[in-house]
C-alpha cells in the first residue's frame, strides 16, 4: 500500500532555510543534470505530494503541496516495475507515451528514486524531469540520482525516528501526570544569624525507572510541549501539602518563565498563604521577554508573592537577570560557595552580590555549602540564608519540625 504512517511535514517543516538537506539535494541534482524540475514527493491516502520542489520559473505549474492521484503519475509504476527509473526520451517508452500527464506537464525525459522507510515500505519519490527529451542521460546519471535520494532517504528515516521517539515522551509524560508519579521532598532554607530554619524549597523527585533527575524530565517536557503541564501538577500538588508546612515558614517553588509568562500559576496560589510564597525564577532559563514575565510577576507580588533568583552566578544571562528582575530574593549559585574559604576570586564576586543585595533590600540565600569553612566564610561575608546538605537534607514535611534552632554541628 502506497501511503506513509508519518507525513513529511512535522518532521521536515521546521528544518531551518539553508539546512533542509532534502532541498539541497533536489538543488544540486537538478543543475548537475541539467533538467527544468526536481521534486520530493510523499504517498498519502492514495496521491503523491510535492513537499520540496526545486523548479526555477516554473513556479506556477508546480509548488510545494501540490499533489495528483497516483493513478495518473509515474510513481505506481516505476515502484512495480512497469517503467524504468531513467526514462532519457518519453517518447521511446510506450507506457509513458500514452500515459495523459506526459503530454499535460510535458514530460520529456524523467529519472526517479524510490524513497523507502526503513522497513522496506515506499514512502515517496526523489525526481527530475524535463519538458524536453535528454537523450544524453544515462546510468551515470542514474548512480548520481540515487546518491541524493539516498540522502533524502536518511533525512525521511531519521525524522520519523525523532518523531517516534517524541511521541513516546509525550505519552509517558502525559502518564506521569495523570498518575502523579513523583514525589516532593523539602529542603530546610537556614538563617545563618540566628541558625533556625525559616523557610523551605520543594523539590521534585520523580518515581519512574530507571531514575532520572529532575531536571531531565523537565527538559523533556518542555521539548513535547508539556513543560508548563508538567509544572502545573508539581505545583498542584505540592501547595495541597501546604497546610501541613509549620506556621512560620515560607514555601520556594521553582517556576520557568514561560509558566510565569502565561498567567496559569495566579491561578494555583491559595490566597491565604501567598505571603508565605516564593516564586523562584532560575538564571539557567532564557527569558523570551522581561516584559511579559514583570506582567505575568505582577498580580503575584500583589498576593504578597516574593521572587527569587535561582542559580545566580551560574547561568548565561548574569547580573541582567538579576537586574531585569529586581528580586526579593537572590539565590547563589553553589559554584560560587564551594570552596569560597579557599578561594579570593569567589569570595570577592560573593562580596559584591552580598553588597548589592543589601544595596536592593533583598535576601542572600548560599546554595551548595559543604563545609563548616564554607559556612563561617558566608556568614563573614553577610549571606542572609543558607541551603545546603551540610544544613539539611531534602525530606519530608515532618523532617523539618518546629522552626526552632538546627542541630548546631553544622556551625561548630
């Protein structure tokens, strides 16, 4: 049966000007053979359709998305045999004489490649033709042909694996949704004053084998077009935790721009704890415009939700992140704090990031402190907030206890 399972079109559509393998291909064929037309067609439900077309001034009798029935083109029989892929002269092939369409084009001389999935099956054509008879074409030409449908071939094969493989990504990310297969841990958030934890950030952990961490499935998510949906029911489900969270504690929950941007986290903040609410927006995360994230911040931060910088000092957009943002909040990043007792460049960029925070009246939280050097460094320095394993490892909601004093051996 002539008809592919996966049209062209969702995997070779989006291929940048200049990349589209298959169209350079039918570009260079057609010149190195001389002939008016190259095209790439795919067989679905019983016609061929043009979906690169390479015709130079002749625009008007063929473009991308045209198509015919495969009862009245070459395609049926050139795949069963009746005609031969190299055809220099029409005219001499008595099928191809009589078949209307040659003299409708016209078609003159035609050469054409079956394109096969890679189990055999047809998927389309590699072709050239000409209104004129070229009685010069010969074998050579023909080797020449299939080198570039062979391209095109590889192009097809590996499209319609990425859009497999894609599917199934979707399907067990819409999976993990419905059936919530993750858990959240919270990781104790410390004043590095007055030693007691004042506020925690959730954390996702996912249930499905083998382990991936989280920010894998998120990734992932986002490639298919479920990141916000992935996000939405973490957050869903992490905030129902919230009456649980000890009274005095404030909740950091990551959120990427685009959730942000979109105006669907207003919706799951409970009003009643929106003071107690962080919002943190990661550095790594491009920002498509600061614009539209001030807005989508907006109607938050008059709940009396506060924003945060995650990761600052890591990610690709530096200070103007922070600056752009104007947050409560400045998380910095672990490669910054590691090893910044032992290293005089690290403690100046801390130095200076402590120095504007105080500077904006926002909070400096460390991330990734792992020793007691580390952490006497940091309080030296004037980091409001500590967030580390040395300080308290991700748990339950009942592992963070009273907010009272922390076990003191982390600032022996």
């Amino acid at each position: 049966m002539l008809s592919s399972s996966v049209s062209l079109e969702p995997i070779g559509a989006k291929v940048a000007a200049g990349e589209d393998v298959i169209q350079d291909a039918l570009v260079a064929i057609r010149n190195h053979l001389g002939m008016e037309v190259a095209y790439f067609s795919e067989f679905s439900t019983g016609r061929t359709i043009f979906r690169r077309v390479d015709a130079p001034g002749l625009e008007h009798l063929i473009k991308v998305g045209d198509s015919h029935s495969l009862n009245d083109v070459y395609c049926n029989h050139i795949l069963e045999g009746r005609l031969p892929e190299l055809i220099p002269d029409t005219s001499q092939v008595s099928l191809a004489r009589e078949m209307p369409i040659t003299a409708a084009v016209p078609i003159g001389s035609h050469i054409s490649i079956p394109i096969r999935l890679l189990d055999g099956t047809p998927f389309g054509m590699f072709c050239c033709l000409s209104p004129r008879p070229i009685p010069s074409l010969n074998e050579r030409d023909l080797a020449t042909m299939r080198l570039f449908a062979g391209l095109a071939a590889k192009q097809v094969n590996t499209g319609l694996k990425h859009r497999r493989d894609t599917q199934q990504v979707h399907s067990t990310i819409l999976a993990v949704i419905a059936a919530e297969d993750y858990d959240i841990v919270f990781q104790p958030i410390v004043d590095l004053q007055s030693r007691a934890v004042v506020s925690c950030e959730a954390l996702c952990r996912f249930k499905t084998l083998p382990y991936r961490s989280p920010d894998k499935w998120f990734k992932d998510a986002a490639d298919v077009g479920l990141g916000s949906e992935l996000e939405l029911a973490v957050l869903r489900t992490t905030l129902a935790a919230f009456p649980q969270l000890p009274g005095t504690l404030s909740l950091s929950l990551n959120a990427s721009p685009e959730l942000v941007i979109s105006g669907r986290l207003l919706d799951l903040v409970p009003a009643q704890y929106a003071d107690r609410i962080v919002v943190e927006i990661t550095e790594h995360a491009p920002v498509s415009s600061y614009t539209d994230l001030h807005a989508g911040l907006a109607p938050l931060k008059q709940l009396g939700v506060k924003v945060a910088v995650d990761d600052a000092g890591a990610g690709y957009s530096g200070l103007q992140h922070i600056v752009q943002l104007g947050p409560d909040i400045i998380k910095m990043d672990m490669s910054l704090t590691r090893a910044i007792d032992a290293d005089p460049a690290r403690r100046a960029l801390a130095s200076a990031m402590v120095f504007y925070a105080r500077e904006m009246g926002a909070r400096i939280v460390a991330e990734g402190i792992e020793t007691t050097s580390e952490l006497n460094t940091l309080r030296l320095l004037g980091a409001d907030r500590g967030q580390s394993y040395l300080l308290g490892k991700p748990g339950s909601i009942a592992a963070l206890g009273p907010a009272g004093k922390l076990a003191q051996q982390a600032f022996a």
